[in-house]
C-alpha cells in the first residue's frame, strides 16, 4: 500500500521517538525521496565509528540486535543476503484511519526495515548521496521513476533481482561521490529534516 510521503515521514519520526535511544535513525530509500516504490520504510540504524574492524561491527551490531528486538524487530527472513555485521531487521507499524497523523490514510500495516550500519561508513555516505542527490533535483528523481517503471514493465518484479537491476541505476548516480566531497551539506532546509 502507498501512502503519502508526509505519511512515511510520519512514521519515521514516530518509530525515532520509540526506538533505542543510544543509536542514530535516518530515513533512506524510496519512501524518503519520495517516489513509488514498494511502500516499505526502510531506516538505517546508525551505531558509532570505530577501528573497522569486522569484531568491532559485531560488537556493535550484537548490541543493537538485542535492543531492537527487545523492542519487538524480528530478524530478516532471508538472513543470507546479509553479513552478520550488517543484519537487517523488520517491524510492521500499524496505521488508523482517523488518526490525527494519517487523517487521510486508509488503515494499514506498513514494514519497517530497519539496517544496521556503521554511522559515516562509505555505506551511510553513499545512501545519504543518493537520498540528498534526488531530493535537489526533480529531474533525475522523473528519471528514476521512469527507470523503476520500466523495470517492472520487462517483468522485473521478484525481490532480489529487482534490486539488483535498480542498483544499476543508483551506481551511476554514485559515480560522483567521495567520502570527502558533500555537495548538498550546505542545504539545510534537506539536512535538518533528516537528520
């Protein structure tokens, strides 16, 4: 179900006010750009910096788990397409119509996936890029649209190959990132509403 981009906004600050407090939270994906997509919200989990190593991230991610699932996240049911340092798990938030947030909604259930992602690792940059990149720019979000819409079109519609052929796409809007260079850091009217 597709709600509107106010609506997953409104989630996202509902779910940020009731997760783990000691993680950072940060909207990415389809849902936060906005543009149709699955109508799932997909939130990074952001635990500190550390020496990069692979026993750190477990250490980290081994906390986070427990908080999050104390919290009433269940693991990914596809727990293969992820390395244990980088485990996703799912909530569904159940939406009313008639709520004061989702006045104009239907009700409904909507998934969460929630990742867990070393904060201002190459991963977060590059999500962020990509959020902030469509967001400051109407015509390559049509683009996206139209190229998301052609994939469905040629029958791309089983999960894990639909993301793959999507990836394409977000790698060339990526050719231009570096960790070191933020083009949109000065756009404070995106940052501030994500960060």
């Amino acid at each position: 179900m597709e709600l509107t981009y106010q609506s997953y906004h409104s989630i996202v600050e509902w779910l940020k006010m009731r997760l783990p407090c000691a993680y950072r939270y940060e909207h990415f994906g389809s849902t936060a750009i906005p543009i149709a997509g699955k109508g799932v919200v997909d939130i990074a989990c952001l635990y500190p910096a550390g020496d990069n190593s692979i026993s750190y991230k477990q250490s980290q991610v081994d906390q986070a788990l427990s908080a999050l699932t104390a919290f009433g996240c269940e693991w990914h049911h596809a727990k293969d397409l992820f390395k244990p340092h980088r485990p996703r798990v799912d909530i569904g938030v159940l939406i009313e119509h008639g709520d004061a947030l989702f006045v104009n909604e239907q009700t409904a259930q909507i998934n969460v996936y929630i990742h867990l992602i070393e904060a201002y690792s190459a991963e977060h940059l590059k999500q962020r890029y990509f959020r902030q990149r469509l967001l400051l720019s109407p015509a390559l979000c049509v683009q996206y649209i139209q190229y998301k819409a052609q994939l469905i079109e040629q029958g791309h519609t089983e999960h894990q190959v639909y993301g793959e052929a999507k990836g394409r796409f977000v790698k060339q809007v990526l050719q231009h990132f570096s960790t070191g260079v933020t083009p949109f850091e000065n756009h404070t009217k995106y940052r501030n509403s994500y960060e």
